[in-house]
C-alpha cells in the first residue's frame, strides 16, 4: 500500500465549528474522494451539498442520480475509472443500495457509503435519530460476504472516520460503511481539520505489469491490484462467480474459492481492522458496550454508576463490522455482566450475546428510535448487571 | 511412393480475435439468436471508427445479451440486472476520454432499467447505448416484456400479452437522446454503420437492434427459425430515416419502421457541467476531465498560427 499525505488544495485545515454531515464530506475530500453521486434524503443530504459545492474547487465531480441503485451503480463505474468515491444516504435509500452494494463487494469495488440514520422501518422517523441499520449494514444484500463498518460518535470522528473509510476501503478493496445518525450528523461542534501533511492517505494499489500478466482478482489470500479502464489493461469483472481473470465460472468449487476469499480477506485480517475505545476497562465488574451518539449518553451512566462505588468499564466500538468477538470473549471471562444500549430493538446485543458465549450477563438496553437514551435507564441496567 | 499432398489447415486468426476474448469461445447463444450479429457488428464499427481500442469500455447488465461485456476484448463491466447505464455513466465521467458503450437487452435497459435509460438520455450523457431487443426475458425463459408487441404470447402472457409495449426509439427521443437509430438484425451493414456513427457521436446515442429469439419468443408464437424471423424483417421492414419516432410502434408480427430517426446536437453533461461552472466561477475554475478550456483553446490555437 502506497502512503501519501492529503492534496493540500482540497484540505480545509484548521479548526471549525461544523456539523457530522459536513465533516463526513470534508474526510471524503481529503481523503482523495473526486467523485461522488448520490441522491438527497433526510438526514444525509447535507453531505450531498457540501459535496457539490466544493468539488469544482478541487477538481471533482458531483452527480445527482435518479436514485440510490444508480448512484452505487455509479460509484462503482467510476471506482474502475480510476476514482476514489463515495455517496451518502440514510435508510430508505440505503436499502436501496443493497443491490449494488453486493455487487461492489463481488467484484472488490472499494467505495465508501455513510449511512445517517434515521427511524425506521420504511419511512419511519425521517428527521430523527436511530441506529436501526446496524444490521443491515452487515448482511442487508444477498448472499455471503463481507464489510467494513465505521461508527463516528461526533463531527469530529466524521471526518477522522471518512478518511480511515477510504484508507480501508483502497486496502482491502471493499465497501465501507460510516454507520452514522441523525444525531451526530446534525451535530454542530468543533472540528479540526489537520494540515495535508499530517493526514495520512492510502493511494489506490495499481498494476503496473505487462499486459497479458493482468489479474483483477487474487484468491490467495492477497488483495489484488487495480487497474483504472483506459489503461490498456482490457479487465473484465462481473457479478457472477468468477476466476481470477474475472471470467465467469459457474460452479461450487469456484464459488468455494471465490466466496471464501470474499470473508477471509477481512475476518483474516480483523485484528489490524478492528479499533476500539476502552475506559476503566482493567477492573471492571460491568462493561457498558456501546457505539455512536448512544456512547456519548452512556459515559454518564459510567461516570453516575461509578459515583455509587461500582467498578464498570466503557467500552466503545469504533468498528462495528468486523465485529470484536475475540475481545468481548476475553471480558465476558471477567465480568459479571455487559450492558448494551443502542437506539434499536436489540442487533449489535445479539453479537455480543453470540461471544460472550453464556460466560456472563449480556443486558439490552434497547430504544426504538427517535431520540437518544435518557442514561438513568442505562444506569438501572448496570446496576441490575452488577448483581 | 507416397505423393499425396498433407492437408493441415490454414492457421488463420479469426478477424474478430483483436475485438473477442476468443479463449471465452464458444459463446452461450443460441443458434438462430441475434445477438451475435449485433457483436460482430459492434466489432465492425469499432475497427472503421478509428477510436483507440483501449479506450474503449463496455458495459452490460443481466440476461443474454448481458453476457456481451463479457465476450468482448474491452475494459468491460458485467453489471447488476438493468444498472448497465448508471455504471457506464460513473465509468465515463471519472475517466472522460474514454468511449463507454453499453450493450444490453429489452427486459434489462427498458424493464428494470428503465428509470436509468430514461435519466441518461435527459442529461445527454456522453455514452452510446445499443439495446437488443428480442421482446422476451431470454435467459430466465421467455417472460413478457415492457417491449413484448401486444397478443404475442410469452411464459407469464401465456394467454397473449394484453399490455401496451414501449417503442424505445420514441421514448429516447422524448427523453432527450441526440442519436436514435433502430435496425432488425437483418441489417448488418446498417447495424454497423449505425454503431460507427454512434460512437462518433457526442451526446447520447441510442441503438435498438429487433433480434430474434428463436428459442423462446418465435417458437412460443409459432414463427418458425431464424431464418423464417429474418425473412419477416425482410418483408415487413420500411426504411425511413427521420421518421416521427410517434409513429415508431411495432404490432405482433406487423411492419417494423426503421432508420436513423433523431440526430442533433446539444452539450453533453460534461460539457454542460463545465460551461455552468466556468460561467459561474470563473478564471479558477480548471474545467473537468482534462478538457482545456476556451482561453487555453485560444492560446493554443494562436500558437499554432505563430508556428505556421
């Protein structure tokens, strides 16, 4: 992977006071993101705008799409003609997406999805909060295969995270998630925008080989280089099973091949993928495990149970997808209880429920959306774990 | 003593080898299917259009001849069913110099695809597309589709289809397409010639190709083989060139109108995109995919005359 630093023409360093939204396109640009098509919903749509209203300064291009299928379709066009890109939605448009977002993932497409989220489901709660997508996110197009998903928890992280999104998205060639809401996007508070040359930027893997040597794809294990349509390299990629020529081959053992390599490109590379935030962690009788705008209620629970003379621990998913079993397996060896609150019905709790594995309590704070937890809640929830 | 001549066969190279990925061959079409007609077409007019072969890129979506970007020596994308167009429209405007053709069927560019075909065809979206319209869902076999004539009869009309088709050249016209041609593979050379004048072309082109689809739709309606369906474009095929493409519409086994109806010319996006911000930003504003700019344009041209 080659490393540079941001372009400096497209870095708007220094300190802000501004909104997730905004910060999720000014990460995109410096992050090398020159190309984005998307179609506008409820909460995302600022992105959108900042988006075209900067990108003729910095030589990119915006594109309002029919709709959310074509602007994923659109994205990945653009990604095989040389471009690092991205769009933004919420829900309704997100499940829209799930189409090419399979085949963005068949065919090793990086591109980068933030996912503002909203109550659902279906039109639901168009202007307010939620974390319903959780789980759409991992397995919402068909078949198997595998993602990465970030969790910004404020403006800041917005733009830190688009940036980390589109350096994993060009290492792993694959679709990447910014799983924010509505509450972070909304958000105004200060953002600082490093100089270029502090922001570390992964450049797209080119081959460069003789023609005739050209392999879109690598099973073993690697990730193949890119090559950008024009350059004489003649590829092919299709949504089918496929060889590493990227001719279709359609039976099982070729789907063997080509789907695990699919999952193992990522759940192999996990440990180096996976980031987390943990705080009072050493002692901890609970773990409160939570993610986005809900961790930011959370630590007041922490702070308040601590008050009582509680020992618990805060534990905050930055990467939500590969998801951090192997950790949660080590706490729930030492712990009495893990708390989850999430703005929806229960999803990311289940994960947990599956690594902890019946070694300790895993509690649900669950809330269908709408509005952010009231903590006292999440505190009766420690409390009750910590018996 | 043994005088006969050896026989080895001539190792000739197929003149199609440089435009097919001829280790991909055979192909999966069916005898009497039109769809290759149109490839070797395609194939024609890249040769003549003098474009350079690497910057040429093609897109298809789902179905028979979905399968076309796949058999083509191209930068080539094998889409989701019918997204060809938004790929080939990202494609082309994050690398402008290349010519991007999407190559694609009835049920996949006018079905569900229809909403893209529609939109690329309003922005005048640089890109050529060629639709093979063989009336029937071919590969999951042969459903109705949205350009099925009405009572010819399909696996999900199996009474006769009572929907009223789309004429595709009538929509692409309405929709803003600068090119609009329609062909039956019959009409090779105009297939060709056509395709040659597409790829030429600044703005979106439209092509519509009638093939058969002798496995499913001819002989579901009892129209015999192939060459019984050419025999028909024969009879009943009336060139007019700028025909009103309102009167464009083509009945079960009724004339089909055919010829080069739409050409003129408008900014394409791209162009669009850039006169709108250079208008509105001015000097510091670096148009968009490498084009220069009128003032460098000018410049150069007074260069030039200096040189000469």
């Amino acid at each position: 992977m080659r490393k540079t630093s941001a372009e400096p023409k497209a870095v708007l360093a220094g300190n802000h006071f501004m909104d997730g939204d905004h910060a999720l396109a000014e990460g995109a640009l410096a992050a090398g993101c020159r190309f984005f098509a998307g179609y506008p919903i409820t909460p995302s749509t600022e992105t959108a705008e900042r988006f075209a209203e900067r990108c003729p300064h910095v030589g990119g291009l915006f594109i309002q799409m029919e709709d959310e299928i074509a602007s994923v379709a659109a994205l990945i066009g653009a990604a095989w003609g040389g471009q690092k890109v991205m769009t933004v939605t919420s829900g309704p448009g997100f499940s829209l997406m799930m189409e090419n977002i399979g085949l963005a993932a068949m065919t090793e497409t990086p591109l980068v999805i933030a996912n503002v989220q909203r109550g659902g489901p279906s039109t639901g709660l168009p202007t307010l909060t939620a974390q319903q997508d959780m789980m759409q996110a991992r397995w919402g197009s068909h078949g198997d295969y595998r993602i990465i998903a970030l969790c910004p928890d404020s403006p800041q992280e917005c733009f830190d995270l688009a940036v980390e999104a589109f350096n994993l998205s060009e290492t792993y060639r694959v679709p990447v998630f910014i799983m924010t809401d509505e509450t972070v996007g909304h958000m105004h508070e200060k953002v600082v925008i490093p100089p270029a040359e502090e922001i570390e930027v992964v450049e797209r893997n080119y081959f460069t080989g003789p023609k005739e040597d050209y392999r879109p794809y690598k099973f073993d294990g690697g990730i193949a280089p890119m090559v950008k349509a024009g350059d004489g390299y003649r590829f092919h990629v299709t949504g089918l099973v496929h060889n590493e020529k990227g001719y279709p081959v359609i039976n099982a053992e070729q789907g063997k091949i080509n789907i695990t390599h699919l999952i193992e490109k990522i759940d192999g590379n996990a440990d180096k993928i996976i980031r987390l935030e943990e705080d009072g962690m050493e002692d901890a009788d609970v773990v409160v495990l939570s993610y986005g705008i809900t961790s930011r209620i959370a630590i007041k629970a922490v702070l308040d149970a601590r008050k009582l003379g509680m020992k618990v621990g805060a534990l905050r998913l930055i990467t939500v997808w590969p998801f951090c079993e192997k950790r949660i397996a080590e706490i729930s060896k030492t712990v009495k209880g893990i708390v989850v609150p999430e703005i929806n019905y229960g999803q990311i709790v289940r994960e947990v429920e599956r690594s902890a594995a019946g070694r300790c309590k895993v509690i649900s704070v669950n809330h269908t959306g709408g509005a952010v937890h009231e903590p006292e809640v999440i505190l009766a929830a420690i409390q009750e774990a910590g018996k | 003593m043994n005088d006969e001549p050896t026989l080895t066969p001539p190792e000739e190279e197929s003149p199609m080898s440089s435009v097919l990925r001829m280790e991909r061959m055979p192909h999966i079409w069916c005898p009497g299917c039109g769809i290759g007609t149109v490839v070797t077409s395609f194939a024609e007019a890249l040769k003549k259009s003098g474009l350079d072969q690497d910057k040429v890129a093609v897109v298809s979506g789902i179905g028979c001849s979905g399968r076309v970007a796949g058999y083509v020596n191209f930068d080539s994308i094998h889409a989701t069913h019918g997204r060809a167009i938004p790929v080939a429209t990202g494609l082309k405007l994050a690398n402008p110099e290349l010519k991007v053709v999407v190559i694609s069927g009835d049920g996949d560019i006018m079905g569900i695809g229809g909403n893209h075909f529609i939109h690329a065809a309003r922005r005048n979206m640089d890109i050529t597309v060629i639709c093979i319209n063989n009336f029937t869902y071919g590969m999951t076999g042969g459903q109705v589709t949205p350009t099925t004539p009405t009572s010819a009869n399909a696996s999900t009309t199996p009474y006769g289809n009572y929907e009223y088709p789309f004429s595709m050249p009538f929509v692409a016209d309405a929709c803003g397409a600068t090119y609009v041609a329609r062909w039956t593979s019959l009409h090779a050379r105009r297939i060709t010639k056509s395709i040659e004048e597409a790829l030429n072309h600044k703005g979106f082109s439209f092509i519509e190709v009638i093939t058969p689809c002798t496995t499913l739709y001819q002989r579901r309606n009892r129209l015999g083989d192939g060459l019984d369906t050419l025999q028909y474009y024969h009879d009943e095929s009336e060139i007019r060139h700028g025909a009103d493409t309102r009167e464009t519409a083509i009945d079960f086994q009724g004339k089909i109108v055919m010829g080069k109806f739409v050409e003129r010319h408008k900014p394409t996006y791209l162009e669009a995109v850039n006169e709108r911000y250079a208008n509105v930003i001015g000097d510091d504003y670096q148009l968009y995919g490498g084009i220069p700019s009128e003032k460098e344009k000018e410049k150069k041209a007074k260069e030039q005359g200096k040189a000469e």
